[in-house]
C-alpha cells in the first residue's frame, strides 16, 4: 500500500466538499466496493475541511498508533511511515517534511488532518459519485499487471526504456514522469538525451534501483541538467548512478552541466542514496533565480565532476548529511562544496553534517560571500582531507560555527577572512597540514 493512495483519497475528498455546508452532508467513502463506516465524518475548521484518517488507512493495510511519549500519531504500511504531530502544521512522510495548510488538530479523542495534505494516487482508481456522494476507490492489489514494482512506483520499462546503455531512453522516461507520481528505474544503464533532461514533477517520488545507472549522453551545450527540478515542491529522489559526459563532451566551453539541478524556488526536495560522477559542471546545484528552501541531501557521493561536488548559490534550510564530494577537478572553483551566493541572493541556515570532502584540486568547504549573502552556516562531524589547497576557505560569512570535525592533510588547514557575527570553531582538529593549519587568523576556537 502506497501512502499516495491515502493522501489522493484525501485530495477527492477536498474536491467534493467545497463550502462549509459539506459538513452538514454525508458523504460515503468506498473502497473495493466495501463501504467504510467512520466514527467522526469530514467537518469544518477555520475554512479548512478536516477528516479523520485512521478509518481509510486501516482499510488499505495500514496501522495507526499513537505514541505517548512524543505525543504523535505514526502510520505505518510496508515500509511508508507517516507522523503527525497535533496543532502542528509539520508532517514527516519517511522523513521528508510536508507543510500542512492548517495544523493537525484533535476533536472527540480522534486526530483530524486538512485535506489539503495532498497527493495523486498511483496504481489505482479514484472517482466521484455525485448522485450518492461517494468517494470510489479501486486499489490495484496486484503490481505486475498495472506496471508496478511493490511500492515503488511505476517501471519505466512498461513505458518504453530499454537500460541498455544504447537507446535514448529519455522520451520514455519522461512519459513515466509526466503519467505517474511514483516511477522506478530497475538495473540497467539508461541514456539520457541532457539537452531535455529529466524533468521532474510535483509530488513526484524517483526510485532508482542500486544498479540503475542514468548516462549523460554527449552534448555540446554548455548548460545542462540529467534531473531538472524547477520551481517544484514535494520532490524526491533516491537510489542509483548518474554518470555525466565530461570525457566524451563535443565542446570545450561552458561549466554548467549538473548531474542534479534544483533551481527557482523548488521547495520540500530530497535527494537519497545516489552516486553522481563525470559531469561537465557539479554533481548537485541548488539555486537559481529564486531561493530554494528545504532541501535534503543524504548519503550523496559526488566525484570527478569538472566544476564542483556541489554549489549553493540562493538557498535557505538546507541539510547535507552523511555525504561525500571527491576529486572535483577541471575548471574553477573545484572545490568539494562550494556555497557562494549570487549576486543579491543567499545561502542560510546550512547544516553540513557527517559530510567529507577529499582529494579536491582546491578546496574541500569553500564559503564565498562576497557577491551574496551568507549566514548561520553549521559545519559539524565532518572531515576535510587532501585538498590541494585548504580543506576550508572562508570568506565574508556571518555566523559560522564548525565543532567536531578534521582538517587533515591540505595545503591550508583553513584560510580564512571577514567573518563576522558568532563564528565559532570548537573542537576542530587541524592535523598534518602541508604549509599551515590556519591562515587569515580570524578563528575563534573553542576548546
């Protein structure tokens, strides 16, 4: 049972329940044809329609318990967990962060949730019977017929992709992307055509299995995306390889072709478990015309890319966690991560976390706020190593604490100018470093 089954059950319920009078209006839910009876029904809340959901998740198979300790409700199905936390507007759906437009609330011992925490369902149908005013639902129980692989979404290989590492599979794959909000990418190596790339959706879910591999396939365009995620909300990806084209690229200008581009104003985007390597420019961007905000990056390794591991440039409540960005190396900056606002934008409250940046040709954490703004940066439990020139460069940040983490082996320890705030290092451990352990002298350490 897939939780966007769940969530577009919600999202039908939203659509037939227009105005406050709904509240006073029956209205049946059916599922496989099996009518459900639930103890509270849909009602109105400060102009938001709440329902109580315990009722349709355990029709589909899910459990709902409540746990006393952290005073949150936590459903589970398969390997989907969900918690809400009530008069709150967070919801955590297997980690990932949606913003409710109205928070969870209580009544009557039951825990009510706006409909408007949405989502379009997969693998089965869902309509409206206006006569009645019954919400229909016809799950799909089996996954082989309808093209779906157990919860993961749907197969690209039912809409076309080969994987054989010789056919552009990029049209197929997008027809997936643009069909279905959960698409799975099995083994095999998958061309993709950069110039169009894959664009993602909203709500979307990308699963990529471990030996999936996306192949950028040779262009000589300067600026180019593999996975493109624009101005999107409620992303995620996970899984898989990216291998970019900088060996067999047609050009020799440009430094823009990212493995992973989230740009103007995508929010709510995490990226998973995926090895991005080769690409013309860096293995992640975050950035463009307008910030992007709550962006998740956990166990990414990004190496050899040309330009960077990965750059910030207009971002705000970013988590890079348990990541590693190696020998970037070809043109300027290459650094591991570099977060260097453009002008007018910024980069805020950033947390690097477990993250390892080696064999760089410049520098491992490289912070540049010159043109930009950059403030609340938090480096911890992180080890930057082998760096040609500093394991960190600093410069022109406000407020910057790094604790816990290892500069080993560069050039520089750290260079460092024009911090300003409560910039902290505490318990930073500068070791074996060629020529110095710090340059620039602006290091409040903290024992």
């Amino acid at each position: 049972m897939k939780i966007k089954q769940i969530l577009a059950i919600i999202l039908i319920i939203l659509l037939v329940l227009p105005t406050s009078a709904a509240a006073s209006s029956s209205i049946g839910i059916v599922i496989d044809g099996k009518t459900l009876s639930l103890d509270i029904e849909p009602i109105i809340i400060n102009d938001r329609t709440m329902v109580t959901l315990r009722g349709v998740f355990e029709e589909l198979g899910a459990t709902v318990d409540w746990d006393i300790e952290t005073h949150q409700a936590i459903i589970k199905s398969d390997d989907v967990e969900v918690l809400v936390t009530p008069d709150t507007d967070n919801v955590l759906v297997n980690g990932r962060l949606y913003i409710l437009d109205s928070p969870a609330t209580i009544v009557n011992d039951r825990l009510l949730i706006p409909v408007r925490f949405i989502a379009e369902a997969l693998g089965h149908e869902v309509g409206w019977d206006p006569v009645n005013r019954v919400v229909l639902i016809t799950s799909h129980k089996t996954t082989t017929e309808h093209g779906f692989i157990g919860t993961y979404g749907y197969n690209v290989k039912n809409a076309g992709a080969k994987g054989n590492g010789t056919t552009d599979d990029t049209a197929a794959i997008q027809k997936a992307l643009d069909t279905y909000d959960q698409v799975y990418i099995p083994d095999g190596k998958y061309l993709i055509n950069v110039d169009k790339s894959l664009v993602l959706n909203n709500n979307q879910i990308l699963t990529l299995s471990d030996n999936a591999i996306l192949k950028a396939k040779p262009t000589s365009s300067k600026k180019y995306s593999v996975i493109l995620i624009s101005g999107k909300k409620n992303v995620t990806v996970n899984g898989g390889n990216i291998e970019g084209e900088r060996y067999t690229h047609l050009g020799t200008s440009g430094e823009w072709g990212m493995g992973i581009n989230i740009i103007n104003g995508s929010s709510n985007v995490s990226v998973s478990n995926i090895k991005i390597s080769d690409c013309w420019g860096d293995g992640v961007y975050l950035g463009g015309a307008s910030t992007v905000v709550n962006i998740t990056i956990d166990r990414v390794v990004s190496d050899n890319n040309r330009r960077q591991g990965m750059s910030i440039t207009n971002a705000r409540n970013v988590v890079v966690s348990s990541s590693t960005f190696s020998r970037t190396n070809g043109t300027a900056p290459q650094a591991g991560i570099d977060i260097e606002p453009n002008p007018g934008s910024i980069a805020e409250d950033i947390v690097l976390d477990n993250v390892v940046c080696n064999d760089n040709a410049t520098i491992g954490i490289f912070l540049y706020g010159k043109s930009g703004t950059i403030r609340r940066i938090t480096v911890k439990n992180s080890v930057v190593r082998n760096n040609r020139k500093a394991g960190f460069q600093f410069d022109t940040a406000k407020d910057t604490y790094v604790y816990d983490s290892i500069s080993y082996a560069n050039r520089y320890g750290i260079i460092c100018s024009s911090l300003t705030g409560d910039s902290v290092f505490e318990r930073v451990s500068f070791t074996n470093n060629i020529t110095a352990a710090v340059y620039g002298g602006c290091i409040n350490q903290r024992n």
